[in-house]
C-alpha cells in the first residue's frame, strides 16, 4: 500500500464517503426498509460522516429467510468450491486494502497503516481456513455388523455478530468459517463503525450466491436481537463485551436451543519476576497493551504485576518508549496510535481514570486528552502506578489506552493477583527460569499465554476465554470445525 499524504488520504475518504450505503440482502443491494438511516461519526473530530441503513426486526427476519433458502444449494456445494469462493474474498479485500483501511481509519480511528495490517491478516485468515476446507473430517469404528461413521454437518443459516474495534477483520475473518462448513451467514458488524463491512457487502455482492452472505445493521440492540432470536438461527457467533454476551445467552435459551460461541472482553495480566530483563518487560508491556488501538484490543495486557525490584526500572523503561510514540489523526500515515472510537467511550476511559486518582493511583504519564489535540476522543497513553489489585482500575476492562502497575513483593503470589478477576482471555509472563516459565503458564487462567512475549496472535493456535472471557475456540480449526454439527451414520450390511 502507498503511503499518501493525510491530505491525500482525506481526499480518498471524501470520494469514498460518498457512497449510497446500502444492506446486503438476498444478493441485492439495499436500504433499510422505509428509508430509515442513522448517523455515523468520526472519532477524529467528531463530525458526521455517514447516514447508514437502519434496519428492523423485521428486515432481519426477511435476510434470515433468504440465508435459508439459499443453504440448501450452498451445503451441496462441494467443499473446495465453497472454499475457493472466500479465497476470492480474500483477493477481493486484499485489492481494496486501501479504502477499506481508510474507512476502518476514520470511523474506528486505529491508524490507517495498521488497519491496512488487518485487511491483510484478514485475507491471510481466509487463506488458512480455506486451506482447511477438507480437514472437516469425520470418523469409523471397526465393526462387524455394519459400517457406523460420522460426518460434519452445517447448522444452515450462522449468526454472526461483532464489534467495533477491527472492523474489516472481523467482519471478513468471522464469514470465513461458516461459510466454507456450508452455512449461510448473517453477519451484523458494530452500528459504531459499520462503514468497512458495508463497503464489503458491495465487493462481495458479485462473489457469493444470493442469500449465502447478507449483511444487515441496525443502531441499537434491536436487529442484533432479531438476528438472535430468529427460530432459523441455530449457530450464533459473538465478539463483544461480557454483558452482551450474557444477554446473547439468555436470547438465545428463550428462543430455543442454540449453539453459541462468545469471545468476549479481558482484564488480562503480564507477570513479570525478578529475574526478568527490566527493558524486556518494558517493550512487552507497551506492545501488550496495545495502545496502537487505544488500548481498544481484548487481548490487552492491561495489569502490570511486576515484582517491586525491578518495578521503577521498568515503569522508567515504558516511559522511555511512550515517549517516543505519537498520537494524532489516524489518516496521517506516520502516526502510531489514534483516538478511541467514540465520545461516550472516551468520557467512560476518562471516568476510569478519575476512579482510579480517587482510589490512589499515580500517573506516571497520560491521563488525559493530549495537549496538542483540541478536538476528537483522543486519550494520551496512560501508565498508572500503585494500583492495588482490588482496586477498580484493575478488576475491570476499561478497553483504552491505560496500563495500570500492581507491584508485588516475596510475600505476594503473583499468580493468585493474576487470576483474581473475573475475565480469563490472554496473560503473559516475563521470566528467564524454564522451569518457573511452564509452572506459571499452566497455572495461569487464561485461554492464550505468553512466555516473554506479549499480544502476538498466532493463525492456527486456538484463541478464546477461560472464565467470563468466553466460550469456544477461533483463528484454529476448531473455529472451524465449531460451525459443523457431527451426525453419526450407522449402516448395517
Ligand atoms: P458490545 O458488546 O457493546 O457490542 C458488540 C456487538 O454486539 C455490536 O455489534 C452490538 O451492536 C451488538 N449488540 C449489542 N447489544 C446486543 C444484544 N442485546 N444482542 C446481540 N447483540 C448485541 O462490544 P463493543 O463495545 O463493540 O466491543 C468491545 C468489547 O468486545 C470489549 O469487551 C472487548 O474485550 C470485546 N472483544 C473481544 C474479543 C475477543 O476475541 N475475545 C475481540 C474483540 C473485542
């Protein structure tokens, strides 16, 4: 990808915004019923910049419908058909990686550059899976009396739903799956940062068969909740925030008896022992905490708890590095972290702060809107020390750019700190003894661990949550092989 100017790249976004922004259901491009749209604004400054579909409950229903009419021919499709149709995805997204990563840029507000990074994991995710389309085994017994085997099956029509925070990755990443097990998707992206995934639904309306790919939206939890409760929904697929999951949940048992998947938020810890090099741990915790994306990434590493003897020359070291780091607009291709998504979360991170000051917390830096921005939800990377590990900041996800510093001493478990919270995503630990490395690892609950690493999401290693952080296993075949349902077939001779 080019690295245009901002002044190029406002252009290019200004062309792009121009755009009649429509459903995709049944193959076609379309509005919300009765015209109804709702506004979209920018992160940056705050302005308008989109009137986007606002579909209803019963829209919903009329893609749940077209998804299931159209599965009976998409299951028959043969496997590597199916997969062949997402590696055109792929191609697709990858030869528009540039308006989808300014789109994602200035509705989300990552940086352009590394929404750029996620259209292209993206195709590289449809790749991987396509790669797996034959993996979607079955098994036999021995047996005298016949032949008894399994087979995988697709649920029919795939809920998926996601949220703000990648908007092009997920949306792409999360159709993947289903449809190579031979389901139809519905797919809902977040009503905040929808522009990515409707732009989708017109590079995809060509590659897909009517009816095998729809993507609706809606502002507010009605059209998700539509999607959910529908009766040809079997298969519901979520990321977003644990309330929102529990509520997915509770749809869900009322409407019938559903598969359901949930990768949800984290509140996740990076231990770090007194054999550790202090600026090793330094780079993790920067990179861990993603302030890239504002801190706005599940897997954040956002509870330091590192040992009081090398704490300050850690602190120091993260400092050092932060310094270095620029905040601004995320169209400017040379900048390194952007603004939150939206004001009610940039006043909710703010709020998160000002608790954590009441409760004693020290900034070490941040803490507020940068100086040098007067305008857009911009949060300055924010380290803040002398956090108990009861306290507020450190028991619950505040998903911005704040990285809170619990020290222990000899007479704390740092693994008993780690695991106190609710959450289970990721954990990290920096140490140099081998032995400790495995012990800590396997003791850790967390579904995803680090060893002197942070953030790092390999394709292929099962990511997910113990705990609150969720149900079910992505970006590895048992992502896969989540959208099947086995049948046991027994033949007697
Ligand atoms: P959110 O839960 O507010 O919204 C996510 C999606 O759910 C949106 O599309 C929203 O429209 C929809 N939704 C809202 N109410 C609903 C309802 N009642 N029923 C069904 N769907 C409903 O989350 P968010 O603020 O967009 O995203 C941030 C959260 O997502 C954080 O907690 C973060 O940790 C989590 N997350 C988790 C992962 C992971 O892989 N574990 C990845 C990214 C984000």
């Amino acid at each position: 990808m080019s690295a245009l100017s901002e002044t190029d790249n406002w252009a290019r976004v200004e062309e792009l915004l121009a755009q009649d922004w429509r459903l995709l259901v049944d193959g076609e491009l379309v509005p919300a019923t009765g015209g109804r749209t709702y506004e979209v604004t920018s992160p940056v400054n705050g302005q308008r910049i989109a009137s986007v579909p606002d579909a209803d409950a019963a829209q919903v229903e009329a893609a749940v419908r077209a998804a299931a009419a159209a599965f009976p021919e998409w299951r028959a499709t043969d496997p590597m058909d199916r997969a062949s149709l997402v590696l055109r995805m792929a191609d697709v997204v990858e030869a528009h990686i540039e308006d989808l990563a300014l789109l994602d840029a200035v509705d989300g507000g990552a940086p352009m550059a590394v929404m750029a990074g996620d259209v292209q994991l993206a195709a590289a995710y449809c790749r991987y899976f396509a790669g797996l389309a034959l993996e979607m085994k079955g098994y036999s017994l021995p047996s005298t009396s016949g032949a008894h085997f399994t087979v995988r099956q697709p649920y029919g029509v795939v809920a998926r739903i996601i949220p703000f925070n990648h908007p092009i990755l997920f949306a792409v990443k999360t159709l993947a799956t289903p449809l190579i097990a031979g389901n139809c998707v519905v797919l809902k992206p977040a009503e905040v940062t929808p522009l990515s995934a409707l732009h989708l639904a017109r590079l995809l309306q060509d590659v897909f068969p009517p009816g095998v790919v729809q993507i609706v939206l809606g502002n507010g939890p009605e059209v998700p909740r539509a999607l959910v409760r529908s009766p040809l929904v079997h298969r519901i697929g979520f990321t977003g925030s644990v309330p929102t999951g529990q509520h997915i949940l509770r749809d869900a048992a009322d409407s019938g008896v559903k598969e359901v998947s949930l990768e949800l938020g984290g509140k996740n810890a990076l231990v770090a022992y007194p054999d550790a090099d202090p600026e090793e741990v330094a780079a993790g915790a920067v990179q861990g905490m993603n302030f890239t994306w504002s801190g706005q990434s599940c897997g954040s590493t956002s509870r330091l708890v590192v040992h009081e003897s090398i704490a300050d020359q850690v602190v120091a070291g993260i400092q050092r590095i932060l310094d270095k780091r620029t905040i601004g607009s995320p169209l400017d291709p040379t900048i390194d972290q952007g603004p939150l998504v939206s004001e009610q979360h940039y006043r909710r991170v703010l709020g998160h702060i000002a608790t954590a000051v009441d409760e004693g917390a020290v900034v070490v830096t941040g803490g507020g809107r940068p100086e040098h921005l007067d305008r857009g939800y911009y949060v300055a990377p924010t380290v803040l020390d002398g956090i108990g590990p009861e306290s507020t900041v450190a028991q619950q996800e505040i998903f911005g750019p704040v990285l809170s510093v619990i020290r222990w001493t000899d007479q704390d478990d740092p693994v008993a700190i780690a695991n106190s919270v609710p959450y289970g995503l990721t954990a990290s630990v920096y140490t140099n003894d081998v032995r400790r490395a495995h012990r800590v690892a396997q003791a850790l609950d967390a579904g995803y661990v680090w060893v002197n690493e942070t953030s790092k999401h390999y394709m292929g290693m099962p990511f997910g949550g113990f705990k609150s952080s969720g149900l079910g296993r992505e970006e590895s075949i048992e992502e896969l092989l989540s959208y099947t349902q086995t049948k046991s077939i027994n033949i007697v001779l």
